[in-house]
C-alpha cells in the first residue's frame, strides 16, 4: 500500500495534450464547503459525537463533519429523519445492513448507528473530499500553477509541486476552504500586483490546462475503485450508483466506495427493481433502454464512464435527459450491431429499443479511435487504457467485463508488480 | 491501514504470499460476514448468555415488585399473599423457559408470514430476527406477541420485498403505530446487521451440484422431490438454534442427508473421497488420509447439526401456558393477586385459569 | 516509481510529437538484445550518412536501426537526435517518426531479411493461435496461409503503398482486438512450452549424469572385488584347500554378484529413465508456477484461492432446473445480460460459501 502511495504522489505533473474539450461548464454543484456551516453546529449525538459544520444535503439525509468527544477522531455523521410513517426508511435500512458486511479497505466504513429523538444518525469514516471535487481543485491549481509561470513569478514551493500534491497539502493544512470558497480562484494567489489578470489572459490559461488528473493517479484511482466494486460484487452486493460524487478520498490518495443508498444485495434476478438506478450520466445502456433487472454489469459500465472522466475531466456522456443519453452514448460507442443481434440480441428485447429511427452508419468498430479522441489519448502509448475502456463501456452487458476480469487487465500490470 | 481483522490478514498473506499457500477462500469470505462475527455462537456460549439474561432480568424484576408492589400495595395484602407473592416472583422466567416460549411465538411469525405469502428469504429473516431479539432481551421487558409484526415489517424491509406500513398494518390488522414502536429498539438489539446467508441458496446449489457430481445416476425428477422436502425442513430448522452453532452449507447438507442419507453420502463420498469412506486407513496414501479426515469431520458436524435440528423446544400446551401466564404476572403483578385470591375461594382446581388467557397462548 | 516515471517520460514524448502518429504498433520489441560480436567486420569502412564520422576511425561506432524504416544510423547520433523525443527520421524523405526506445541493432547484412524477421515476430505474437484452435485442419491451414500473407504484404509493401500497408495493419489490429484473450492465452502457453523444455532438457543432463557416475562407479567397485577376489584366492590357496574348488567357488561368488549389480543397475536406469519420475517432477514444477507466478489479481491482492470447490459444467444445459430455465427464456432477461451459467456458478458458490467453517470449533478457539 505505501510503496503504491508514494509512488502517486511523488510524480512529477506533466503537461498533457495541449487540448481542451469544448464544454467548459464545470459541475460546481457540490461545493458545499464551510460557509454553509449549519446553524444547528455544536449539537451534541448521544453524547458521544460533537457535530461540527454541515457537509451536505441529500433526498433523504443530511452530512456533517463530527468529532468523537473521546478520542477527537473526525467522522462523518449522515443524520436520517425518521419517517412517522413508515418507520425507518428502507433506504437507510439497506444502506446499514449493507454497509455492515463491507469491511475493506475501499470501501467507507460504518462505526455506528445512533438513534436520538426523531432522527438516525449513521457514524461514517471521515474522509477529505470526494472524486469530483478533488478533481475540480486540482484543475484549480493547474489553472494557479499556469498563470503563475507564465507571469515568471519564482515562487518555487507551489511550481515545483504537483497539482494533485499541492491541494492534498492544502487539505492538511486545513486551507482548503480558501481554495474552493474563492470566487476567483487566480485573483486570490499571492501574485506581484501589478499584474492584471485579464479576462482573456485568464481564457488562454484555461485553454491550455488539463482537466484531468495525472495518467498514474487515474490508473491508481481506477484501481481502487475496481477493487471496492469487486469486492461489494464478491458479497454479492450491487452498488448502483457509483459516480465521482460518491467516490470519497483522503490524504493518502485513497479511494472509497460511499453512499451505499441505492445498493442493495442480488442472487436470483427479480424483477422489482426500478429502473431509476445510477445517476443518468453513469447510467448504463441496458438500464437507460428500459431493463428492469440486472446484475454486477451496471456497476462496471459506471466504472468504465467514471474513468474516463478522471482522464479528461469531464463526464464522458453528458446527457441532457434520457433520449440524448442514449445518443451520447451512441454516437461514441456505436450503434448495436448486426453481430450483437446474432450472438445474443440483447437490445432487440429492450422496451426502449427503436431500431428504426436509429442511425446505423457508426457500427461502433472504431471505438477505439472514438474513445482515444474525446480523451485525448494516443492510440499507441495509452492503448491498454483504451482496451480497459472500451471493454468496460461494452454495449452488451454479456461482454462487460466483470470486475475481477478488470483487475485482472494489463493496464493495471505495474500496480501489480509493486504489490506483489 | 484498516483496522478490520480480514484486511490485516489480507494484507500479511499478501506480505508471504511466495512462501506460503495461505490464500482468501470463500470459506473467508463467510468469516468477514456479520452471520459468522455477530450471529455465530458455540452453545456454551450462546448458553450463558441467555442464563445469564435470565438472570439480570430475574433480579431486576424481584426488586421491583418488591419495592413498588409489596410496598404500594401493602395495606391491601394480608402476609399468606404476601409469601405466595415472593414465591412466586422469586424464581423468574428461566433461560429454558424464555427459549420454549420465544420458540413457540417464533413459530407463529412463520405462521404469520405463510398466511402473508411471503417468500422464504422473508420468512426465514423473520424469524432470525424474532429469535435473536430475545437472546438479548426478556420476554418480560417486551412480550413477543407485541414483536411479531414489527420483525416481519422489518424483515420485508431489509429483504427489499417492499410494502407500505399502511399496507402491511392493513393486512395483518394491527394498528400501525405498534408496529414501527419498536423497530428501532429491534435494530439495535440485531446490532443493525440485517444480512444473512440464508439455506435456500445453498440447497439449490447442492441440487445443482449433485446433479453433475452424480451425473447419470440419479433421477432428476426424484432429485426435485428430495429438493422440495428438504426446502420445507431448512424452513423449519430456524426454529432451532442450528444457525448459530453451523455455517449455511453445513446445515442444508444435513437436511438433505435427512431426506435421503444414502444418495447424499454417496454425493459426498465420490465428491471428497472417491474411495469407499470404510477403507482402513493403513492402505491409503496420505492425500487420501487428508480427505479421509475432512470428510470424517464434516459427518461428525452434520450428525451433531442433526441432533440440533432435532431438538425442539416447542414447549407443549400446558407448559406454554403456564410460561405465559407467570410472564403476564411480572408485567401486572396485580392478576396474580387477584388469581391467587380467586384461587383460595375455589380453593379446589388450581389449573383453572381465566379465559383470555387462554386465547392468547393458543 | 521507475515505472510511473517511465509512463509520464512517454506522455511527454507524445506531447512533443506532431498532431498524431497514424502508423500504430502494437507490439514491444523486447528481443532486440544481441552481441556485438554479431557486429560485421566487413562493414569497417561504412561511414554514418548523418554526421559522417566514419567506422574506420571510430571503430566503437555501432549502428542501430528502427523498425519504422529500417534507415541505418550511428548510436551517438540517436542519442543525439532522439534523447528530447521522438521526431522524424533524419533521412532525406523519409517522414517517419521515431523513437529512441525502439531502435535496436541490426543482426542480418541483408536488410530485407532484418525487415522480414521483424515483421515476421510482430505478426506470430499476435497471430498466435495453435492447432487445437481449429476446428478442422483445413481452418489452420487457412490460418497459416494468411499469416504468410500479412508477412509477406508488411515486409514488402514501402511507404509507396501506403495506403495498402495501413489496410495491412488495420486488419492485423482488428484481428488482435477480436482474439485478445486468446492472444493472451496463447503466448503464456508459448512461454510455458518454452520454458517445459529446457527445464525438461535440464533434467534430462542431470539424469544422463547421475548415471554415468553410476556406472563409473560401478566399474571401480569391479575393480576393487577382483583385487579382493584375487587375495581371497590366494588366501584359500595357502590354508591348502583345493585349487580347483576354490576357483569354481570365487567364480560362481563373482558371477551372482556381477547378476546382481546388473540388476541393480537395470533398476536404476529404469528409475532415472522413467516417465513417473519426471512426470512427477514437472507436476510439482507447474504446480509451483500456477502458485506462485500466474497469481490472479484479486481483490486480497492476488491471495485469493484458486481451486474452487466447485466446478460449474461446461454444458450447463446438462443442469436439470426447470426454474432457471425458464427464466433464461424470458426477454427480459435475456436483454439485461442474463446468463444462466453465471447463475449457477453464483449458486454453487453459495452452497460451498463457509463450507471449511466449523463454526463452533472456531467459536471456542477464538475464545
């Protein structure tokens, strides 16, 4: 585990393609940080955990940051209200029976459940940040980093440090309010004055800085979030709704599993299931063509989307609702084939499948070429990534890859190597 | 790194993985569940724990009535009602008599959740549930009539079989306030692990692998019978402790070996041993040695399972009844006054007991 | 760490590249290793067409080539040139771009048969598959051919016909994405016969050894009893006892002993030559390497068991379950990925999940 630590943080950051991608718009929706420190803060839990700011606000459940009274450990306090009418909500009760089973190092875990007055707090590990947000301060900081070389300022502390590295410090140092607060990221550095930061000197930073994360922290990520995959699948456990906003990371560059509220355990199919599962970007072509029952392979599809987006930054299908979903979708992968009718015609028993209005000019064999331009990978030097890819964005749940196959992926060989 | 027993371990075969062939099997994989950490007791263990409720609860009750009834009530009591009541408040509800009781309201959630038509999954989680509520908690502190439909609304929840709590109070005409109550103090006492390896899954693989390790030389549609009977004992069998003593395989192996000894020992014998299981020892080479006594150590455990299985602590009628009647004296100390008093009047038929009562046990 | 800055050196080398390299490689030459014993001597009065220094004067001088367009180079100049990244081949027209990792030594005078043996490597590493892959001997046979062709058209197909040559590589690239995991399979397969038979070679030498020193051996031990014989003859000589009679004794003792070591070393010859014992021994040898060198990634890190208790059938129809087969009927199903063999591979993992766990006998130990 540390040799794999270091070797992640001690990389050097190195400009990747000069290159952005068309949207710009950035997913700021979960910079929920520290000024909206919750007016109910200091109230005690059972009084055993002290609840500090508010992290967070879901459907059915509220986040604080905490502290354990005896031992000063940070934990995450998810509170439930508790339903008059039906009791404990079933949400709440899949998510503790599941996560109750899963103990691994991928994957967040649960110290307790506390049951005061009108409400059910669950106990969490504390961790730092999530995936996206992570990603949105690193960007941030390649956005600093830039403009700061290019006004020639020696400030060699922030230019010598990675981006990746320099936020993790910012957390440690407990700054990381500053960065993600700030209106204007770039005006806030410590900078000589006199130089004006113009709104087109700041586009031309913008254009030429990454939005990705650096290739070995991607494989690193994407390997921890396989193994926490794998491992709910190896308890026969689907997550269903892994997406960058639940994927938690601490200062030691590790990735968790979290949000366990829409997971639920499988054996037989049964065909109860909704179809509303996996937020609609990482959604997977079979649930989005109307398949009510699945297995692990809905998981591997949100991997595959997930992946991607922590290469280039930005989510891989970003669709508007559901139809231009299943377009996006589409248009990169490839319509379904003559060859997926013969070997299984997984599609043609879809409710949502409309052969006919369909476009089948991308037969979907380039694939790979589609995939290595919106990512800005070289067909060449990345070509296990795009393997790993394209096997994982599979339009045939069939032909995904499990999660242990994934493991088991080239791409991942010189993880391996140093683990074992 | 993680501070659970499984990754530390995980983590020091990594570490030896060249020197030695210490791997994670699935055999891990059921030790890592809460059913084996939480749920899974030797039955000296299990045993004290439940004597040892007993004993607390027997205590806490003795003072009790001491101090408020004896005291409140004082005038009233003449010293002959008096000792009747130390008597009879002295010797509690014992470890073996909660366990007769709670079997036989167990029993009753299965009832109960037949009548729903709930599947098996749901029926069985009831009734784990229910059982394991009471290994931590008295009869006296909660009677099990007033748990029944909260376990079974819980288990429907946990299992994701979904209904509403209108619906479900609807159905089993209960008042859904009374339901929900005692949800919450039902999941804390199940140490909000609601997971379990349940026996039907492993029953369908051993019907599947039986078929194949037998192939040829058994008929299928016989094989389905054996099935089926075997699924309706694996129901029956969580009105006994063997879920805590056993691991699932363990258990559904013994219900099949119940249902046709010599068909599944035949399985198990070509499957483990490939030699007749009778071979002296002398004559075998030492990986035979090695199956020989693993395969003598799974018969021991089944035949111990089945003994387990067997075992009933269904109380009969008049036990029941009796158990019950004392549990209802420790919640209103009162009927016991008024039954001893009605008693000393007849004076003749001690068993007579009011009606309702009655009713309520059978 | 050496790998991941590896990984991040060949990122910066893309970035430095034009637009995007179209020609793809999607082999590793890793067998470029070879002698420079290997290093013709005629070629002493070859001078580098790039800087012009000439073998004659320098003769450490080394040329490499790069499979991209086989131009011949000197060893500074590449450092020279490709160090900072890959960029074009200094050749006058040729427009291809090189990298500094891929050039190696040329082994063959004849560049042609260099370019063919390259080509010839690449394509068997991909086009891997073996007999029993086929289903007739006609299909391999086919395969064969078809292999040749793809050699033949790379190796001789130049920058001329282009566009034939990307045909070439598309098609051997679509192959390769189509058969990878069998490409995978194969090659490990390859490794492994490589690797049985020198280790079966090995073992033989030491066998063919230990009997030779047997029969040495044996030829001395002849030595020392003829000697011994000799004294006991004259030893029984001396005690006067009949010549003849003693004779016949030390004969008949010397025949049954010489019978018997021949015995002995027929016996020993059986054992050394016998397939139990090598059978045996490479039995243990691939039971070492599926311990130790073909760990699965898993999620315990590669810890994980791999014999199952259980084997799913092949032909999973043989399985009589009315249920699961109905439910591989229905479209629904079918649509969302069912498959009926991974439920019954789900099934029998249950029914052996905790099979190893007494529980109360672990129960107390933990006690």
């Amino acid at each position: 585990m540390s040799t794999r630590d270091s070797q992640a943080s001690n990389e050097r950051q190195v400009p990747r393609n000069p290159s952005v991608s068309s949207s710009s718009s950035f997913n700021t929706t979960n910079n929920n940080n520290s000024t909206t420190a919750a007016n109910n803060a200091d109230e005690e839990i059972d009084g055993k955990y002290k609840q500090l700011e508010k992290l967070g606000k879901g459907t059915y459940a509220t986040v604080y940051t905490g502290i354990n009274k005896k031992t000063g450990q940070l934990v995450a306090l998810k509170e439930i209200k508790l339903d008059q009418e039906e009791g404990t909500p079933s949400t709440a009760i899949r998510e503790i029976s599941l996560m109750k089973e899963l103990k691994h190092e991928n994957i967040v875990r649960l110290y307790d459940v506390i049951h005061t007055e009108e409400k059910l707090t669950l106990v969490f590990e504390k961790m730092d940040n999530d995936l996206r947000k992570y990603m949105d301060l690193v960007y941030k900081e390649r956005l600093k980093m830039q403009q700061q070389n290019s006004q020639q300022v020696t400030n060699e502390a922030s230019s010598a440090v990675p981006p990746e590295v320099s936020v993790l410090r910012n957390i440690i140092n407990g700054s990381e309010g500053n960065n993600v607060s700030g209106e204007t990221p770039i005006s806030s550095i410590t900078g000589p004055p006199t130089i004006d930061s113009s709104a087109s000197n700041e586009r031309m930073y913008t254009a030429n800085v990454s939005k990705g994360l650096d290739p070995s922290l991607v494989k690193f990520f994407a390997f921890q979030l396989i193994n926490g995959t794998n491992y709910c699948h190896e308890n026969k456990i689907l997550h269903r709704d892994l997406k960058p906003q639940n994927l938690l990371i601490n200062k030691n560059l590790q990735l968790k599993l979290g949000d366990f509220g829409l997971a639920r355990a499988f054996g037989l199919p049964v065909s109860s299931f909704s179809s509303d599962v996996v937020t609609l970007w990482y959604r997977s072509i079979d649930v989005l063509l109307g398949s009510k029952s699945y297995f692990t392979s809905i998981d591997t599809w949100s991997i595959g989307c997930i992946i991607a987006e922590m290469i280039s930054g930005v989510p891989l299908f970003k669709g508007a609702n559901e139809d231009d979903q299943i377009l996006k979708i589409f248009q990169l992968i490839g319509y379904p084939r003559e060859r997926d009718l013969v070997n299984s015609g997984w599609y043609i028993n879809l409710p949502k499948y409309n052969g006919k209005i369909w476009d089948f000019a991308n037969s979907g064999l380039d694939t790979i070429h589609a995939l290595a331009n919106t990512l800005k990978l070289n067909l060449e030097t990345d070509f296990l990534t795009l393997d790993l890819l394209v096997k994982l964005l599979q339009l045939d749940p069939l032909r995904r890859l499990t999660t242990l196959e994934a493991l088991e992926h080239p791409y991942f060989n010189d993880l391996r190597r140093s683990t074992i | 790194m993680s501070s659970t027993k499984t990754s530390d371990k995980a983590a020091k075969t990594a570490d030896n993985i060249l020197f030695t062939n210490q791997r994670v099997t699935d055999d891990d994989i059921y030790r890592n569940s809460t059913q084996f950490s939480a749920w899974s007791f030797t039955k000296e263990s299990l045993n004290e724990i439940r004597v040892e409720l007993a004993n607390k609860t027997r205590l806490r009750y003795q003072q009790k009535i001491e101090s408020y009834f004896m005291e409140e009530e004082a005038e009233t009591l003449n010293d002959e009602e008096k000792e009747a009541i130390k008597l009879e408040f002295s010797l509690g509800i014992s470890a073996e008599e909660q366990l007769q009781i709670v079997t036989l309201y167990t029993q009753k959630v299965q009832v109960f959740c037949t009548k729903l038509k709930l599947p098996s999954e749901v029926v069985a989680t009831s009734m784990l549930f229910f059982k394991k509520f009471y290994i931590t908690n008295s009869v006296i502190d909660l009677h099990p009539k007033n748990l029944i439909f909260t376990c079974i609304f819980l288990a429907c929840k946990s299992e994701n079989h979904f209904i509403s709590a209108e619906t479900f109070a609807a159905k089993v005409k209960q008042d859904k306030q009374k339901i929900l109550e005692n949800e919450f103090r039902l999941l804390e006492s199940l140490k909000f692990s609601l997971m379990n390896h349940h026996l039907f899954k492993p029953l369908h693989g051993f019907y599947l692998d039986i078929q194949s390790v037998l192939q040829g030389k058994i008929d299928k549609n016989y094989l389905g019978t054996v099935y089926e009977k075997s699924k309706k004992m694996l129901i029956n069998s969580y009105l006994s402790d063997a879920f805590y003593y056993y691991s699932p395989p363990h258990i559904t192996l013994t219900a099949l070996i119940m249902e046709d000894e010599q068909l599944i020992l035949k399985y198990l014998e070509l499957k483990f041993l490939g030699f007749d299981p009778e071979t002296s020892s002398d004559s075998l080479t030492e990986s035979q040695k090695i199956s020989k006594n693993m395969y003598d150590k799974l018969m021991k455990t089944v035949s111990s399972c089945k003994t387990d299985i067997k075992t009933s602590f269904l109380p009969d009628r008049d036990t029941a009844w009796k158990i019950d009647a004392r549990i209802h004296y420790f919640i209103d100390p009162s009927a016991f006054v008024k039954r001893f008093r009605a008693q000393k009047e007849t004076a003749s038929d001690i068993t007579e007991e009011p009606d309702q009562k009655k009713q309520k046990v059978e | 760490m050496s790998e991941a800055i590896a990984l991040t050196e060949n990122i910066e080398q893309i970035d430095l590249t034009e637009p995007k390299t179209e020609t793809i490689k999607l082999y590793s030459d890793d067998d470029s290793d070879v002698d420079s014993e290997n290093e013709n001597d005629d070629m002493r009065d070859i001078v580098c067409p790039i800087c012009k220094t000439s073998r004659y004067l320098s003769p450490d001088m080394k040329f490499l080539v790069n499979p991209e367009c086989y131009h011949k180079i000197c060893e500074s100049c590449v450092d020279r040139i490709f160090t900072l990244g890959p960029t074009k081949c200094p050749y006058e027209n040729c427009n291809k771009i090189l990298r500094k990792l891929k050039f190696k030594r040329q082994i063959f005078d004849n560049i042609e048969i260099e370019k063919e043996i390259d080509v010839r490597n690449k394509v068997y590493k991909i086009m891997n598959k073996f007999l029993e892959d086929f289903e007739t001997r006609e299909d391999y046979d086919k395969f064969l051919e078809d292999r040749e062709d793809v050699i033949f058209e790379l190796s001789n197909l130049d920058s001329n016909n282009e566009t034939q040559l990307e045909e070439v590589e598309k098609k051997l690239m679509k192959y390769e994405q189509m058969n990878k995991r069998l490409i995978q399979e194969n090659n490990q397969k390859m490794k492994s016969q490589e690797m049985k038979q020198s280790d079966m070679e090995s073992v033989q030498q030491t066998l063919q050894k230990e009997r030779l020193a047997l029969l040495k051996k044996m030829e001395e031990q002849n030595i020392e009893d003829n000697q011994s014989y000799k004294q006991k003859i004259i030893a029984e000589l001396s005690k006067g006892t009949d010549k003849n009679k003693i004779i016949a004794n030390v004969k008949m003792e010397i025949k049954l002993k010489k019978s018997s070591q021949r015995r002995k070393l027929e016996e020993l010859n059986k054992v050394l030559k016998s397939n139990s014992y090598t059978h045996n021994h490479f039995n243990k040898m691939q039971d070492a390497n599926e311990e130790f060198a073909d760990v699965p990634f898993t999620p315990f890190n590669g810890d994980r068991e791999l014999h199952k208790k259980y084997k799913v059938l092949e032909d999973y129809d043989f399985y009589y379950d009315p249920f699961i087969s109905n439910l591989s009927k229905v479209p629904k199903y079918i649509a969302n990925g069912f498959n009926e063999k991974n439920i019954y591979d789900k099934l029998l993992n249950e029914a052996f999940l905790g099979f190893g766990v007494f529980v109360e006998e672990e129960k107390k130990q933990a006690n």
